[in-house]
C-alpha cells in the first residue's frame, strides 16, 4: 500500500483513502482528486502528505480539538495543518484504506466491527481529557441532551481508515459534537450493523447477517454496561430518524449527490 507522497505514475489509480466515501484516487500532476464522497464529490484533493477539503463554520473549532486529541495521545484522527486561503481545510494524510459502498466483505465482517467501536470507545475517553466547552459546533446530528464525550455522529464505513482489516482512524468530524456515549454508539450501530431497511442495505452492498448478534458485538467491544445497553436500544428509533430526515434536507435543498443517493 502506497505510503505519503505517493509514488504513483499520472493517471494512475491508487486504492488508498481518506475522507467520506472515498476510495479510489486519480492522480493528476502533484495532486490525487479524491473520487467519492456525498457532500464533497471531487472536491476532496490529495497533495503529498495533506489532504486539502472544503472547510464549514467550524471548522476551526475541529481542528482545535484534533490538535487537542493528538496533544493527549489519541492520534487516531488527521492532524490538522490549518486552513488555506483559498478557504480549504490542510489536513495530514492517514495511511490506509476507506472502503466505499458496495462494501467489500473484509469490511463486513464482525472482527472489522468490533474494531470500530473499540476505536470509537479510545475517542470517547481520549476527549474527556480536553475541554469541548469552549468551541462551536454543528448541531445537525448531535446528541439533543448534549454530554460529556466528543461525538463522531457519523461514524459510517466511509469515515474509517482500516489498516489489515481493522479500523486505525476516524475521518471526518463535521458533525462532531458534544454528547453521551450511547448517543455515538446507537448512530455507529444504525450505519455499520446496520440497523437498515433491507432495500437500502443491499443498495450499499451489506449482506444478510445476524443483526442482534452484530449489535451485542458493537456493545460487548465498547464495553458499556446493562443500563448503557438499554439505553442504546432506546435511541435507535431517534439514530433512524435523525439520519433520514438529514438525507431529507439535503435533498430539499437540490444538492445533486443527495438526490441521486434517494432516488
């Protein structure tokens, strides 16, 4: 697998990832378009070692808490390099591959699912050590109650970055916020048990599988305890619910990539 700075010939594919739904990388002179994504279809760039993507409000308060994350050892996310004139954010490049729907089975399977809550569970803890008080962020899929730990909220395939078959680093924190645990690991459980319907579930290329034992697995990996558990079956109705109605509204507002995903 090819490492920073590349080494690939123009126009050469490359099957390293970063970022949503990305996967698959056309190198054009010293950048690599990074193809893939919803929201930021081919506006996600690969230069040497940074990836350059299109910044949001709050942006600066992400990379903040990045920065904060790696100052307290959870190096499992991008290092942030800052934000270019031009408006975009400069991220470091994360070794590894992101799968992208259909999902390759490798990434279907219980070992690969546990090691992404495992992960989720090192963010969870790392972030109680760093202060989530002082910054802004997006309240489009955050927890409503708000809570102790800095929540992913869109812990989907496309978000991680495996390494051999198992999750190395989380990709993506627009919609990181404040939150409870279970909050995180209900919305993770409806993206990657997944809690779907089955036409939709076989539009993103997941097989059939045991979906309660999938479920135990996330929890057992996470390490919550009986109440926790209980807690995370009562919030999947709201993970369900909140993660259509955001399709809803992209869709509402004509963003292309969203309409083609509901169509």
């Amino acid at each position: 697998m090819p490492g920073h700075g590349g080494g690939f010939a123009p126009g050469e594919l490359a099957t390293v990832g970063f970022g949503s739904s990305v996967r698959c990388k056309l190198r054009t002179m010293d950048d690599e378009v990074l193809h893939g994504g919803v929201a930021n279809a081919g506006a996600v760039i690969r230069r040497g070692p940074h990836v350059l993507r299109p910044s949001n409000h709050h942006s600066e308060s992400i990379h903040r808490m990045l920065n904060a994350l790696h100052g307290v050892g959870f190096k499992q996310v991008p290092e942030p390099v800052g934000i270019d004139p031009d408006g975009r954010e400069r991220l470091g490049y994360i070794k590894g591959e992101v799968p992208i729907p259909p999902f390759p089975a490798w990434a279907q399977t219980d070992e690969a699912l546990a090691s992404v809550a495992v992960l989720i569970r090192g963010l969870h803890d790392a972030s109680t050590q760093i202060d989530l008080a002082s910054e802004t962020w997006s309240g489009e899929m955050a927890d409503p109650r708000g809570g102790p730990v800095l929540c992913h909220n869109d812990v989907c395939l496309e978000n991680v970055v495996f390494r051999d078959e198992r999750a190395v680093a989380l990709l993506d924190f627009d919609f990181a916020a404040p939150g409870r645990r279970v909050f995180d690991i209900a919305s993770f459980a409806r993206m990657c048990v997944p809690i779907d319907d089955d036409v939709n579930a076989a539009r993103l290329g997941w097989s059939l599988a045991d979906l309660p034992s999938r479920l135990r697995l996330v929890v057992d990996a996470y390490g919550l305890d009986a109440s926790d558990r209980n807690e995370v079956l009562a919030l999947l109705d709201h993970a369900i619910e909140n993660g259509g109605g955001f399709v809803r509204r992209r869709v509402q507002a004509g963003e292309p990539g969203f309409i083609q995903m509901w169509e």
